[in-house]
C-alpha cells in the first residue's frame, strides 16, 4: 500500500516522538510542552494554519487539499496522561514523578501528527481536513470545553473520528462497532454521619462502619434486580474511609466509587437508587447520609453510516481478516462522546498487541505498542483520501 510505506519511511520517527512524549508526560490541561511539539511539528509539515489555544492546551492543524471541494472531515486525538507513578523502567519512561502515559495518549497524538505529516505532503484529497489534538481526556472533560468553545463552528466539518489502541487485540488490527461503544460515567460520594464511641462501648454511638456496609451490599442489588437484565449498568464503590485507629467508632465514614451505563433512563435509574438507598439505610439506623451521583461523560454512540466509513479506510490498511466487529461495547469511559453528541462520526480501537497477562491501560506499566504506529496513521490517511477523493 503506497500510505504504508510511505509512512513507514519515517516510522524510526515516529517512535522518537512517541517515546519523547511518554518521557515528558503532562495531566489534564497541564499540556504546555506537548501542545508546543505538535503545534510546531504541525507547521513544520506545512500544514496551512495552526490554532492554539483551544481549551487551553488544545490545537488545531488544517491542511487542505487540491482542488476546490469545500467538503471536510476531522480527526481527533487526545494528549493527556495520568497522575499514575510509571514502573516500567523502561529507558525513556517518565520524568515526571507521579505523572506517566498509561493510557497511550502519547501514541494517539504520534498517530494523527505521522498522518498529517503524509497529507501535508501528498495533498492527496479535495477538501479540508482538521487535526484536533485535544487536552484533558482522562479528567476535566477538554473534548467537551473544544465543543462549548466552538470547535464545530470554527472549523465546520461532514464528521469527526477518533481512534483509541486497545490492547488484547492483535497488533494493527481495528475493532469496529455500531451504536454504544463506551458507557457514561458519574462520580458517586456518600458521607455517612453517626456518633463516634469507644469501640468496647458501640451502644454509647452509633456505627457509620456497620451501616455503610449495609449500603455496599443494598448497591450490589441495583443492577442485578432494577435493571433489565439486556441492559448493562455498573455502580462499584472503590473506596470506603472512616476510623483512625483499632479502637474508636468514627464520627462519620466516606464511600466514593462510580456508576457506568449506556441508555440515559439506566443512568436515571442507578441515580435515584443510589441515592435512595445511601439516604433511606442511613435514616433507618438513626444516622444522617449525604449521597452525591456527579455525572461525567457521556456514552460514546457511534454513528453507523460513519462507521461504515470508518471500517472501508480500516479494510484498506489492514484487510478483512484483520477488521472485526467488537462483541461487546465496554463500561469504560471517553470524552470523545461530547463530540458525538455535537457531530456525526465514528470511534473506532486499534489493537496494541497485548496479552491478558500483560499490563493493561491505565496500569503503571503499560506502554504503547510502537510498532502499531504506522498503522494507525495509515488509517488517517486512508479515512480522508476516501472521504475526500479528488474529483
């Protein structure tokens, strides 16, 4: 394939750029160095404008092709890392303590530059396309600051398509699918307030360990027996903090976990149970609750005739053996989805290669697969030559 090998010519590149990023991670809205690097490798490739500042540390390459088509499609990709401590030891792991790419950010943002550095120069295509690199994925919601600041009425595009690598997949392969992809989010909270006591003494208080872990165990029955069991739903409580000592009923006791589900009326319905349920048990043992459900993102929900799309350009790079559809949709969540809601696209994962076994996304030692990266650029290139065919 002439895309291929074309950018497999500067694959070595592309993995000094990936492998530099991973080294030099930043958090959400903290991208000041990595945003600098891709605006200036953007100009570099001779891309005909560069916008910054875009939800702070967003940017915003354009290249246009030949001809006069005024259609326009846009590819985004995320540039975040994580406040996770790296333990891979790996020559170039991360400078930054407590900061690291365990989610392969840094091989997105390789991707979307290796394909604007082969449309820069190929021109390829009739049309614009825009190259969205955007901040804050992981937290804060930066896909959805680009859209409330005018991403789609700044640069006006058909669609708009995103990429994630997915590991367990077979290197270089794509897994596609219609419809959900990935669950909405909300932060759940509950305080628990009682009376704290001597622990030999416990009728002198009265426990907010004892009751919280009634409402642990009353969550568990929200999904299993309120929601249709052909829908999906998830709450899990991650965290439980109350007590000092061996010897002291606390005052109070902190849970914090989270919900995930696809249909809005599931999301619904996992608020008001928790919320019922963290108020009623508390008030049935005597005790004061406060239950707090923080909505996050959105479920992402592709678009199917973007897909088909999507998997013409995956067919394209990879061949039929190697594009498949996904079983199932995942309970992981992405702000891509605020874009989706605001414009027609696709959201499709690229396989890392990894095993079960091996360390997975958001683990201190993942790290992307670089020998995937000429094909996830490839894709690039091939979505907006078949998008954007010269007349």
């Amino acid at each position: 394939m002439p895309i291929l090998n074309r950018i497999a010519e500067f694959h070595p590149e592309l993995t000094a750029w990936r492998q530099d990023l991973h080294a030099h991670p930043e958090i959400a809205f903290e991208e000041v160095r990595t945003s600098g690097i891709v605006a200036e490798r953007l100009r570099q490739f001779g891309c005909d404008a560069v916008h910054t500042g875009i939800a702070g540390t967003g940017v915003v390459g354009v290249i246009r092709g030949q001809g006069d088509g005024d259609r326009a499609i846009g590819l985004r990709a995320d540039m975040d890392a994580l406040p996770i401590e790296e333990a891979t030891g790996l020559p170039y792991a991360s400078t930054v303590p407590g900061k690291m790419h365990a989610c392969g950010h840094d091989g997105h943002t390789t991707m979307l530059l290796g394909a604007a550095r082969y449309l820069a120069e190929t021109r390829n295509f009739s049309g614009t396309v825009y190259l969205i690199f955007q901040p804050a994925e992981e937290a804060g919601g930066g896909g959805n600051v680009m859209v409330q600041e005018g991403l789609f009425e700044r640069f006006p595009m058909e669609r708009v398509f995103g990429m994630h690598n997915w590991p367990g997949a077979p290197a270089g392969s794509f897994l596609w699918r219609d419809g959900p992809v990935m669950a909405a989010t909300a932060n759940l909270r509950a305080t628990i307030t009682g009376k704290g006591a001597h622990g030999a003494m416990p009728h002198q208080g009265n426990d907010p360990i004892v009751i919280a872990s009634q409402i642990v165990t009353a969550l568990q029955s929200v999904v299993a027996r309120n929601v249709e069991p052909v829908e999906a739903g998830v709450i899990t409580i991650g965290h439980i903090q109350g007590g000092d000592t061996w010897n002291v009923i606390p005052q109070s006791v902190t849970l914090r976990g989270t919900a995930r589900w696809f249909k809005p009326e599931v999301g619904d319905l996992l608020e008001e149970k928790f919320t019922s349920l963290v108020t009623g048990i508390a008030t049935a043992f005597g005790a004061a609750a406060e239950a707090v459900f923080e909505r996050g993102y959105p479920a992402v929900v592709n678009d199917p005739e973007s897909t088909l799309l999507a998997r013409q350009a995956a067919l394209a790079v990879a061949g039929e053996a190697r594009v498949v559809e996904m079983p199932r949709p995942t309970m992981g969540g992405e702000d891509f989805s605020y874009m989706l809601n605001a414009k027609t696209g696709n959201y499709i994962m690229l396989g890392a290669g990894r095993g079960p076994a091996d360390p997975q996304v958001h683990h201190p030692r993942y790290d992307f697969n670089d020998a995937v990266l000429p094909i996830g650029a490839s894709y690039w290139a091939m979505l907006v030559e078949q998008q954007l065919p010269r007349g």
